[in-house]
C-alpha cells in the first residue's frame, strides 16, 4: 500500500470517518465500562447484603449483651470481607468496658457530614483519599421489636476497579484494537477503490498528448462505482470533445490555408490582368500616338496643299488627288477607331442573337463589301463551294463581323495582282470557311501571338495600310464566343489560310 500524503483525498475522508466512528466508539465503550461498573456494584451491594445476613444476629446478641469482646471479634471478621472497607454503629448503648469512641467506626468510612474519613487501630482520624466513592448498606439490629443500633457497612469503587479492572481493560484494548485495524481497512478500501483510480485519473490528464489525444483515452478498474463509472465517462467524453474541437480546428485551418492559396492566386491572376491592362493601355497610347499621328499629319498637309491649290487656282486633276489621299487617311483613322471601339465592345458585351444564317451568301456579301478595296489593289476574289446548303444557327452580326477582319487582312497583307480564296465546306455537323490570301505569311514567332491584343507581327499591309493589332485579337474573342474552331496554316512568302469550323447549332460560349 503506497503512502499516503496527509492532505490526501483518502486521508480528509478517514478523518471525517473515524471522527465520527470514534465518537460512537468512545460513546460505547463508556456506556460498556459504566454497565461493567453498575454490575460490580450490584454484586457488591449484594455481597455486603450477605455479610449482613451472616453477622446480623451475632451482631444483636452482643450488642443486646454488652459483651465488647464478641462485638469487636465480629467486627474485626467483618472487615477480613475483601468487599467490606469500613463498617459504621450508630445509635447505640456504650459497653461498659468499650474503650473506644462513638459511633463506632472502623476502615474507611463516612463521618457525620458525610466526609471520607480512615480509622486506624488507635481510633485516629485520617483524611480519607478523594478519588474514593464509598457504597454504602444500612440495616438495623433489633431485639424483641426493639432497635439497638444502627449499622452501616461500606464498600468502595476502588474494590470495582479492582474487580472490574481486567474486564475494564478488555473493553478499552478491544475498542482501541477494533480501531486500528478499522482505520487500517479503511485505508485499504479508500487506497484501492478511490486513490488508485484518482491518481491514475491524474495521470491520464498529465500525459494528455495534443497531437495523439485519442492514445489518452482513461480505463479505470471501477468496480462498478457510479462515481467512478461517471468519472471515466465524463473524462472520456472531455477527451472526445478535445479531439473533435481539435479536428474542427485542423479542418478550419486547411480550408483557412486553402483560402489563402486560393486567394494569392486570386490576387495574382489579377495582378497579372491589371499588368495586361496596364500594358494594354501602354500599347494603347503608342498605337494612337503613332497611327493616328500620321493620317492627321498627311490630311493636314494635304489641307494645306489645297488651300494653296484653289489660291493658285491649281488644274482640278491635281486637287482631286488630294481630296482622294485625305479620305484614304480619313478612312485608316477611322478603322482605327472602329478597331478600338469593337475590343472594347466585344469585352463587355455578352448578347447574341441566334438566327438561320446561309453562309454562301453572308461571305458573298463580306466579298462584295470589300471588292472595291481590292480592286485598288488589283487583288481578285474568288468564292468556291462544293454545295448548295449551308444553313447554320449562329449569330449573323458577329460572324459577319468575323468574316469582315479576316477578308480584310487578307486583302491588306497580301501583294498587288494576287488573289483571295474563300471555301465553303459542308460537313456532317459542321461548316469549314477557309479565307486564303497570297500574301507574306506569318513566322513561327508571329504564329505564338497571332491572336494576342495590340499584337505587331512581322508581316507588314502592303499598301502603307494602318494596323492596330487588333484584328485578329477581335475575331478571336468572337469565335470563342460562339463556339467556332479557328486555325490559321502560313508560309513566309507564300501565304495564309485562316480555317473557320462552324457548328451547324451554335450556342454562346460567356468568357472566362
């Protein structure tokens, strides 16, 4: 059994205990030494009734007679009587011969104020001791109904101690040995089903470990103790608790870090984007710097030139050339601008009407549209199909404006006295334009950003014609959008085809 410190659970509660448990034990053991100590007494009494009725009538037939020799012979056997330590006559006739006073006393007895008093052999009075209580028997001796004396005999509780005092000692040690070995078991029970499992539930909650809390879980032998049972239980789900705020915890930090990952990308996407626009912008301004610096600077001085002409009253033939160079510059500013404004546009609008489109006759018109344009450039355009039905559900507007881009830089890029091919192909599902031009073509580096915004490729317009680098940028955005396939095949120096497949069932495509 381990020990046990003095502020110990098990030693509080044995205290509590066995004040108590002492408490009735003292209780008892007084309430068995007095019954002990009445009983004695009883039979002292009842000895000194005895010797009463042995010396009684001897004791009459010498007081009757005055014979002091007889009297102080059965006195003298009367005090042999171990239970008999004093014997007292009163009220009666003094002997003729009797030499000692009266009332006559011999031992321990009592005097007339009831004090303790010792006779000794000469009649002389002692002081009696104080822890003495004397236990007294009074009878009378009569003689034909005629008393002669009174007589007292006495006995003390030192002859109980003495006759008791094994007996005493018995119901002492018992109660002291009842009592050791009560608190000895009780320590035993209080060490084995209460310390033990408290110190084995502090031992559970020193070596909780945060990171394994489920290897702490707490087993105590309960004896089926309901405390004990609820302290196991209570601890148990404590430490169910701990664990699942834990993974609580751990789950909100994951989802917390993920967030975080999510928004880092989130920003540096969008950093990225305003680093786009912000060279989008840059780009921007050196196109308008640039391009449209030189239309204004051109129709300026060809203003100049025709204000002095009409001074000089110059030939018509010669003003007529220059009104023609200013709606040529007039026209590049204001393709410039268009460019500008359908990027633009195309970013933010998300509207598109579907509508039965023939395709044959849409690239016929984009062609006729753009006949004069090659003309100038003596550039022929030349349609070919392999069928009659190309009907397909898109939206016409943005399509056409598709076409209109591609046929365009078709003729833009490509050399005088050439021409520009446009193919129809019906397919099962699907619609294959190819616009073909016999231009310059695009480098491997070009082809990497061909679709890119403000995009400046090799190729250059082969009449001095202005180029935004949005064209393709724009046709791009639009095909996404209605879910066409683009791709584009080039040779430098031979050529470019740009391939459109065209759902027969288009359906709008909203940007990323």
């Amino acid at each position: 059994m381990p020990l046990l410190s003095k502020n110990s659970l098990s030693i509080k509660l044995l205290r509590i205990v066995f004040s108590v448990y002492l408490v009735i034990t003292l209780f008892i053991t007084f309430v068995q030494i007095a019954d002990e100590y009445q009983r004695k007494n009883h039979e002292i009494l009842k000895s000194l009734e005895a010797a009463q009725q042995i010396f009684q009538a001897n004791l009459t037939e010498a007081v009757w007679t005055f014979d002091s020799k007889q009297l102080q012979a059965i006195l003298t056997g009367m005090m042999k009587i171990p239970v008999i330590v004093g014997i007292k006559i009163n009220n009666m006739e003094k002997p003729t011969d009797w030499s000692q006073g009266f009332p006559i006393r011999m031992g321990i007895v009592q005097n007339e104020v009831g004090q303790i008093i010792q006779i000794s052999k000469n009649d002389k009075q002692q002081k009696g001791l104080l822890y003495l209580k004397l236990i007294s028997h009074h009878f009378s001796l009569k003689k034909d109904n005629l008393t002669l004396a009174e007589v007292t005999l006495y006995s003390s509780n030192h002859i109980i101690f003495e006759l008791a005092k094994y007996t005493l000692l018995s119901i002492t040690l018992a109660a002291i040995t009842k009592t050791v070995i009560l608190w000895l078991l009780f320590l035993w029970v209080f060490n084995k089903y209460l310390t033990k499992q408290m110190n084995e539930f502090c031992g559970a909650m020193e070596k909780i470990n945060p990171d394994l809390p489920e290897n702490s879980y707490l087993k105590l032998q309960t004896y089926n103790i309901s405390e004990l049972n609820r302290i196991e239980d209570v601890y148990n789900q404590m430490l169910l608790r701990i664990i699942q705020a834990r993974e609580a915890l751990n789950l909100l930090n994951e989802n917390l870090e993920q967030q975080v990952i999510q928004r880092t990308e989130e920003l540096q996407i969008k950093n990225k984007k305003l680093e786009q626009l912000n060279q989008e912008k840059n780009d921007f301004l050196a196109i308008a710097a640039h391009d449209l610096k030189n239309p204004l600077a051109n129709m300026k001085g060809l203003s100049l030139l025709i204000r002095r002409g009409l001074k000089e009253n110059a030939e018509i033939e010669k003003l007529s050339y220059f009104t023609e160079l200013i709606e040529i510059s007039s026209k590049n500013m204001l393709e410039i601008v268009n460019n500008f404004l359908d990027a633009a546009k195309i970013e933010e609008d998300n509207n598109f009407h579907y509508t039965k489109t023939d395709l044959l006759q849409l690239v016929k018109s984009t062609l006729q549209e753009h006949k004069d344009y090659a003309d100038s450039k003596s550039i022929k355009l030349i349609v070919e199909s392999t069928g009659i039905d190309y009907q397909v559900s898109t939206d016409q507007f943005k399509l056409s404006h598709i076409l209109i881009n591609l046929i365009s830089n078709a003729i833009k890029y490509s050399f005088p006295q050439k021409s520009v091919t446009v193919s129809l192909d019906r397919q099962e599902n699907f619609v294959t334009i190819a616009i073909k031009d016999q231009g310059q073509g695009f480098s491997v580096a070009d082809k990497k950003k061909l679709f890119g915004k403000f995009s400046r490729l090799s190729a250059k317009p082969t009449a001095n014609e202005s180029s935004t680098g949005l064209g393709l940028y724009i046709v791009k955005q639009l095909a996404d959008r209605l879910a066409i396939e683009i791709d584009c095949t080039s040779q430098q120096g031979i050529g470019t085809v740009f391939s459109l497949k065209i759902p027969l069932h288009c359906q709008f495509i909203a940007p990323l």
